[in-house]
C-alpha cells in the first residue's frame, strides 16, 4: 500500500524562522522508505486554517511569504505517497519531530491531520480521535498511531 501524511493547521498558526517538521511512517519493520519528509521555515508567517504545515514524503523550504506577493496562501505541499510494507497485524506509525509544537496539548489544540491513500482516498482526523494515539516521546517528538485508519 501506499501512504502519506499532512499536519494542518487547525487555527492560525505563528511560525518563526527556523521552524522545521520532521515526518515519517514506520511499521514494526521499520521507518518506510522514501516516506521522510522535511520542512523548513526560513521566515516568519502565518499559516491559516485548513494550510499545511507538513507532510509526508518529501522536502519543502520555505522562503517567501507566498500571501504578501500575492502568489497564494502559505503553507507545505501535498504530501508524496510512500510505499509501506505492513506486516500482519503490524501498527501504522506517523512519527512527527518538531520544535514548534513542543508540548502536546498545542500539537492537539493548533492542528489536525489528513491520512492519504493510494486511489485518491483522503481521511482527516484530530489526534483526540477515537482510535487515534498520540504518545509523547519527549518535548516536539510525537508518535501517532494511525492503524485504525488505514485501509488494507
């Protein structure tokens, strides 16, 4: 199957220069290759409602202020889908490493998140969805499962 993963923003969110996100899936076999992906933020913006702040799959530096050159709303682009080999009854994990969301109740408060699947099959979610586990690895180092989610 293939996979991709977005972080969005769920009220306005405030980045500074130097904001990344680190993103990647994972199963009991490993990290899924080609599923890493990177963003960087080389400005201070906001990203609205419903903009990406990350995803999935491949590499997005942020230099310019897209919205004040009147270019379009600012945020990641869409995420890559990435094949995952998932052994039977192995979990589906997204891992997310951050220094903007370092607590994870902002993480909850600030974002949501949308599962992308081969076909075209879009699902968004919150992380206080039922089936939806966020474990706290240490301070802007997040693993959620995503196993309820994923269709097979």
């Amino acid at each position: 199957m293939k996979l991709g993963l977005e972080l969005i923003a769920h009220r306005p969110v405030q980045l500074r220069l130097g904001t990344f996100f680190e993103t990647w899936i994972a199963t009991a076999g490993g990290s899924a290759r080609r599923s890493l992906g990177r963003d960087e933020y080389h400005l201070r913006l906001t990203i609205g409602p419903g903009g990406r702040l990350a995803a999935t799959g491949r590499t997005h530096i942020c230099q310019v202020d897209l919205e004040a050159a009147d270019l379009g709303p600012n945020g990641a682009r869409q995420a890559l889908l990435a094949p995952v080999a998932r052994p039977e009854g192995s979990p589906v994990l997204w891992g997310i490493r951050t220094n903007r969301f370092l607590r994870a109740e902002d993480l909850r408060q600030l974002t949501r998140a949308r599962l992308l699947q081969e076909g075209g099959r879009v699902m968004e979610f919150t992380f206080a969805d039922d089936g939806i586990d966020l474990q706290v690895l240490s301070p802007g180092r997040y693993l959620v499962d995503v196993t309820a989610l994923v269709a097979d």
